[in-house]
C-alpha cells in the first residue's frame, strides 16, 4: 500500500475582495498568486525543485522560481523604478541564465530571494498612482496598471506550470 503525500498547508493566501477598488483588487490578486508560488516551491529538497519531469531542462520548480524573481525585478525594480538592471550582462550572455542559476540555488535560498523580490515590488507600487507612466524602451509609455496586470498573468501562467510540476513531483494537489 503506498502512503499518499503528505499536504503541506499552503502559506496565507487573502482572497481578494468581491467588491473593492481596482488597486486593491489587482493587487491583492497578484499576491494571492505570488503566497501560492511560495506554497508550490515549500517543503521540497533541492533534489525535488531541481528535477526535470518535461522535455526542457529549464522547466524545473527552481527554474520557474529563478524566473519569476527575475521577472518581480525586472518590472517593478528596473522598468518602474528605475533601478540598475544586475541581470542585463548575465542575460546578454544567456538569455534563460536566471532559469541555470536557479538550478544551483538551493531552493530555500530562491524562496527567500523571491519573497524579498516581492516586498521590493510592493513598496514600489504602493509609492505610485496605477496611472503613473514611465518611458519603456525608449519607444513607449507604459503605466504601473500595465505592470501589474501583466504580473498577474506571467505568474498565474507560471504558477500553473509549478502546480502540474510539483504534482509530478510528490502528489502535492490544491488550488
């Protein structure tokens, strides 16, 4: 008889409010998605978050957290805020290099660093108005609304990755 896995508690997730302002809405939405990232990647040895279970060698639990870090810095500490970028020399080098550096990283050290990316972003967003601007690219505006909404969707896409590769993994189920 095999044991099912154990379920470990998923860390606190407030569901965003039915009836509030879009800020509220939209953010709490995103870190509603950001705590179940964290869930998908806790309690995992480094052995676990580092296995390939699909074709690519970069899809892994570790490279899909390295990722969304990476991508917490880039929109929110870079692009908004308008900070250095430190991955633009390693990424013109490698363009998956957060996903190969995630795979040497142990995965309480990726948890951490995401969870500080997090708070980083927070902070930012909180000292702007959703319809503050900044140039991207040289080539157009782009408001803080955008960034935001465009978090939601790349972590949601991620965090579904993570849900079917930690599945895989131990059996770990749940929304």
């Amino acid at each position: 008889m095999t044991t099912p896995p154990a379920k470990s508690a998923p860390p606190e997730r407030l569901d965003p409010p039915m009836d509030a302002d879009e800020r509220t809405q939209l953010t709490m939405f995103l870190d509603y998605l950001r705590a179940s990232v964290v869930w998908k990647c806790s309690g995992l040895t480094d052995e676990q978050a580092r296995r390939r279970l699909v074709p690519s060698e970069l899809t892994t639990i570790s490279g899909l957290l390295g990722h969304l870090a990476l991508v917490e810095n880039w929109w929110f500490r870079v692009v908004l805020d308008g900070q250095p970028d430190e991955w633009a020399e390693a990424l013109a080098q490698d363009p998956d290099a957060e996903f190969r550096v995630a795979l040497t990283t142990p995965i309480e050290q990726l948890i951490a660093g995401y969870e500080a990316e997090v708070a980083l972003s927070r902070e930012i967003v909180a000292a702007r108005e959703f319809t503050d601007t900044v140039r991207y690219k040289d080539r157009e505006d782009l408001n803080v609304r955008w960034v935001v909404t465009h978090l939601i969707e790349e972590t949601a896409r991620h965090l579904g990755h993570l849900d079917l590769l930690r599945e895989l993994t131990d059996g770990l189920t749940g929304e």
